[in-house]
C-alpha cells in the first residue's frame, strides 16, 4: 500500500499518538520491519502538541511529563522546558515519571499553568504492562487539581487538521486509515 501510494506520488503521514520517540526513531523502526517510511512521512501527538503550543503562546514555557519527542518537539517550536512558573504543564508518554514529578505538575496547576496532554490514550489493561497510558496520569492529575485537560492527539481535530495542513491538503482530499476505532476515527 506505502509502495503504491509512493508510486502515485499521494501524499501520505502516520499518525501517532506516541509522543515518546522522535520521527527518525520511528522511521527507523518502520525500515526494520521493511516499510519505507521518511520521516517526512511521520506525523506525531508531540509534534502536533509542540505546533498548538506555540500558536496559542510563542516562545512560552512547559513542564513536562514525558520523554525525548516531545520535548524535541517543544524545543522546535521554540518552546523553553522550566521547572519554575511555566506556562503550561504538558503531559505525554515516558518511563520516567516518579511522585516528585507529578507533585510538581500538580502544584504548577494550581498556580495558574495550563494541563495539555499529548493524549488520552487508555491503560492497555494487560498483566506486566509496566507503563500506564498517558489518559491515566492525566486523570490522576486533573482529579488533583480540579482542572480539565485539553487533549491534542488523536481523535482531536487539532491533531488531524495539523497532519492535513501539513500534507498541504483539504478535508475533501483526504481519508483517515486505522487501527482502533477510539483514537483514529
């Protein structure tokens, strides 16, 4: 399909909600597994979070919860990453959240930072997953502070209208393909 879509000279992003790697890294695990993928070709909730981020404040400021795409994806949009007053607490995938971090962020809230999350993907709920999914932290966070997240990744029109400017198309011209019906759709 990538191939004939290749061939046509279509233009074609995945999308993702991972906002943990960075393009090159997902690029690469595409080539591994024998797609031909650019990283062109790669579109993710952190790069759509980065892009919103810098319309709504330019050259603002974000504490984050997450890992190196997105705040990769901050710093090209010419986002500061502050452990002090930030304009936004901004919530995505990663391994390294400890009680520290989420005190913090709790804290900022309550100061004034906005919550944004890269996501709301779920838990995958399966025995051994060391990880919760970005939806249950923000949860745990906006239950703590009493505010609510705004959400950019997938299903958000933010995410989707950002790929699609980004193909340099209109709503009419494109179609969405996926695999789960929740955040794809």
């Amino acid at each position: 399909f990538i191939r004939a879509l290749k061939r046509r000279g279509a233009p074609f992003l995945f999308l993702t909600n991972n906002s943990r790697s960075t393009r090159r890294d997902l690029a690469t695990r595409f080539q591994d597994i024998g797609i031909e993928v650019e990283e062109e070709n790669i579109f993710t909730s952190a790069m759509a979070t980065g892009q919103f981020l810098a319309m709504q404040r330019p050259h603002g400021t974000a504490y984050v919860l997450g890992e190196g795409g997105l705040v990769l994806a901050l710093h090209e949009n010419g986002y500061a990453i502050v452990d002090r007053a930030p304009d936004y607490v901004v919530v995505g995938e990663g391994r390294s959240l400890t009680l520290e971090m989420v005190e913090k962020a709790i804290d900022f809230i309550l100061e004034g930072a906005k919550l944004v999350a890269t996501n709301l993907d779920p838990s995958p709920k399966i025995k051994g997953w060391m990880k919760p999914g970005t939806g249950a932290i923000v949860a745990m966070l906006e239950e703590a502070t009493g505010k609510k997240a705004l959400s950019v990744g997938k299903p958000s029109p933010l995410m989707m209208r950002a790929a699609r400017k980004a193909l340099g198309l209109q709503t009419d011209e494109t179609i969405m393909i996926g695999d789960t019906m929740e955040t794809d759709i």
